[in-house]
C-alpha cells in the first residue's frame, strides 16, 4: 500500500464518529438505564440474580450474532442469513458430535461452516456483484434448507453432558450437597456465554478501532470509491467483514444448542433481525460508515431486557414482537434524521 492511503484513511476515520453518533450512543444508554429501572419498579424479581443470569444468557446469542452484523453494516451491506447460519453450524456440531468427533473440535468445525458460509456472502457480493440484501437472502434460505435435510427436520439429541458446558456452565459456580443428596447452589457463578460475549466484544472493538482493518471497514461503508482510491482493497474488506459475521453466527449456533443440549435445525428464525435491531438502536447506520460495539452491546441488552421485562409483565410474544419493531422502525428514524443534518 503506498504512503498516500495513509493520510486519507485517518482522515476517513475522523469521520466516523461524529458527535451525533456518541450522542445516539448516549441516548440508548439512556434508554436502557429507564427501561431497568421502569422494569424494576414493575417487578422485584426483575432484580433477582436468577433473572439476571437469564437476561445474560438471552442476550449473549443477540449479542455475538450483532457484532458480526455490525461491520456488514459499517462496510454498507447487510446480512439476513445469520439466524439460518447460526442452526446449521450449531446442526453440524452436534452431527460431528454424534458421529464420535471431540466436543471441541466439533464445535470448531461448526464455527469453520459459518465462516464459508459467511466467505460465500461475501464472494457472491463482491465477484457476483449481487446486492448483499438479495445474495445473503439466497443464503438464508440455503443454510436453513440444508439444516432440515441433513436432520431430517428432527433435532440431534443425546449430545452427552461435555456438549452443555459452554452454554450452561459458570465460572466460580459454588454448590454444596444437602443431606437429602441434591446439590445446592450457593454462587450460581459468571455464566460462560457472558465471559464469551466480553471477549468477542473486547476484541471486535479493538479491531475496529486499532487494526488496519477496521479503518478499512470504515472507510469502505463511509465511501466506497474514495476507499477504493485510496489503496483499501474494497472487496477484500468486504469478504473479511461478511465471513466474520459467519463466523460469529457458528459461534452464536454453538451456545445456543449447547444451552438446549440439543441440536435444532429450526432455532435462529428471525434471529438475523435481532441482531440488526441491536446494531440500529446501537447507532450504526444503515447507510454505512457509521457503528460501533460498545453501540451495539447496549443495543443488544435493550433487546435483551425488552424481552425479559415484557416476559415477567406476562405479555404475550406477538405483542413483543410490534413492541421490537416500533424500537426499530424509531431507532432507524432517528439514524434518517441524523444523516439528513
């Protein structure tokens, strides 16, 4: 790359977080501090560690699957396949599982599928020239058809105990044995999706932030051609961001069937909305150029507690349903707004 991409890339990545953007950032904060005090005050188990835990474990999946979402979106694309990738990597797991393969090695050839899944995205995208709403759509329907097949539409069960420790296993859980020979939980201890999701979290930032790559992702959603002369290897960054997000879904598959010790080709419907809902509210912009995973982390606990508080108030799933797609429909106005000013 020559010296002359230096200066523009920085100057690019200036741009990207404008006033507004933290102001958004702060006002999701904002929103999410109400809505746990608003939930709260409705309901004192809302506070409780069990309902907490259940909050972290719900939002661990929204929140993996809308990091990865969040650079497609800052590279200006979109991907609508990660609910299906997310059921075949966690189907190819418990397969791999069945078929007498290690749990590690098994959950790791999962997360390869979502990767080529998400590196087929991003071919198509960018050697096809198909638009990424309509090639990562084909997608979608592909990951989830070939999910159904290979199961059977049935679920792979007896997985074996090894295959529920990253979902349902804690860090410093402490239990005693009572006198009548069941355990009891003393600590239910930090959940492992948790420490996952800070990780992924941690390094997804860093990478945006303080790697050649996520100046590259930036500048490529903010503009494109400019990108393009400046030296990024647009189509190279747009491959990177799109077999991450597959990636970040096979993980996600992965937890997920690991919580239900069951491989189920039909989890993950409408997951992909989620995770885009996360990024909105979060502040990225579907215009591109504009996101981040602090952003979409809150985002993704509005989702997360959203759901849970409507749960505990005993609204039904439909209603909680509209009431995410308002969150969405008025997050992706303001985002109109900001980009009009």
């Amino acid at each position: 790359m020559s010296d002359t991409s230096k200066p523009v890339q920085k100057t690019q990545f200036a741009r990207f977080m404008p006033a507004e953007s933290q102001l958004h950032r702060l006002s999701a904060l904002m929103t999410l501090l109400l809505l746990i005090l608003g939930f709260s005050l409705s309901s004192p188990a809302f506070f409780s560690v069990n309902n907490g835990l259940t909050v972290l474990l719900q939002t661990s999946v929204i929140g993996l699957l809308g990091i990865g979402m969040t650079m497609v979106i800052i590279t200006g694309g979109i991907d609508l396949s990660v609910g299906s990738v997310l059921a075949l990597s966690g189907v190819i797991s418990g397969l791999s599982v069945k078929a007498g393969l290690p749990v590690v090695p098994a959950m790791a050839l999962g997360i390869l599928t979502g990767a080529a899944c998400g590196a087929f995205n991003g071919f198509v995208i960018t050697r096809m020239k198909i638009t990424p709403f309509v090639a990562t759509l084909g997608m979608m329907l592909i990951a989830r058809g070939i999910a159904l097949q290979i199961t059977g539409a049935m679920p792979v069960s007896g997985l074996g105990d090894a295959f529920g420790v990253l979902g349902n296993g804690a860090l410093f859980r402490m239990t005693e044995m009572m006198p009548n020979g069941f355990p009891r939980v003393i600590f239910p201890g930090i959940p492992y999706p948790a420490i996952l999701l800070l990780i992924i979290a941690i390094l997804g930032a860093y990478l945006l932030n303080r790697r050649q790559i996520g100046r590259h992702i930036y500048a490529t959603g903010s503009n494109e051609e400019a990108a393009r002369l400046s030296g990024v290897r647009v189509n190279w960054t747009k491959l990177y961001a799109y077999t991450m997000s597959g990636a970040l879904a096979g993980l996600a598959g992965n937890v997920l069937m690991s919580r239900l010790v069951t491989a189920q080709p039909s989890e993950g419907v409408m997951a992909e909305l989620d995770a885009i809902a996360a990024a909105v509210i979060g502040g990225a912009s579907l215009n591109g150029g504009v996101g981040t995973i602090s952003g979409t982390m809150i985002g993704a606990f509005i989702i997360g507690i959203l759901r849970n508080g409507l749960n505990m108030a005993g609204v039904s799933a439909f209603i909680q349903q509209i009431v995410i797609g308002f969150v969405v429909i008025g997050a992706v106005w303001i985002d109109q707004i900001r980009n009009r000013r």
